[in-house]
C-alpha cells in the first residue's frame, strides 16, 4: 500500500472512531432545539458545526479513497447537507435549524458511517 492510502486509511479510522460522537451529539441538538433548549444548547451547536468542518476535510482527502471500487458518497449530496444547514443557521430560528440537522445532516452523517466502515 502506497503511502497516501495509508494515510487515508489512518484518516478514515480516525474518522470512523468519531461518527457516533458526532451522531450522537446531532440527535442529542435536535431534541433541544425541537424540545426544550438547554443553557448549553447554543455550545452544543458549535460543538457539532466545529465537528462537522474537521469531518468535511477528512472527507475532501478520502472521498477518492472512499469511492475507489464504487461510488457510495457523492460530493453533491454531501454539500447539499452541508448547505442545506448553513442555511438553516443563518435564519437563527431553532425549528429551521433542527429541520435540516434531521433531514439532511443526520442522514448524511449515517451515510459516511456507513461508507466508512464498509472501507476500512
């Protein structure tokens, strides 16, 4: 194995090891923020968009990698999420906010596990 793919390999474990933080950490917001916001809700958000960023540059050095026999994770799609959320933000309203980390950050999210374990 070249060095770059253990590299990516190395990345991925990383990456895998963190998902069902990150996972987690999503369902656990979006329950506060459709719920009952909590005094740390605000800090949870950061913690998982801060999350989010550091996974997205994981994915933008493996997704070549990750897609090499097939493609399973589509740039697209994951930049729709990804979007889809900034969005979201930008309007400060919770319901929005909780709407795009459960329609389209969690499953994303789902997917990368997915693929990320089916590579490693």
């Amino acid at each position: 194995m070249d060095k770059n793919k253990k590299e990516q390999l190395e990345a991925l474990q990383v990456l895998s090891d963190f998902q069902d933080k990150i996972i987690g950490n999503t369902k656990i917001l979006i329950d506060e923020l459709k719920i009952e916001k909590k005094k740390d809700t605000d800090k949870l958000l950061k913690s998982v968009t801060d999350a989010l960023n550091w996974e997205m540059s994981i994915l933008n050095s493996t997704l070549d990698f990750i897609n090499e026999k097939e493609e399973v994770l589509r740039k697209t799609d994951i930049n729709h999420a990804v979007m889809a959320l900034s969005e979201a933000l930008q309007t400060q309203k919770d319901d929005k906010i909780a709407e795009e980390l459960e329609q389209s950050l969690l499953p994303m999210l789902l997917q990368v596990k997915a693929a990320v374990q089916e590579v490693r």
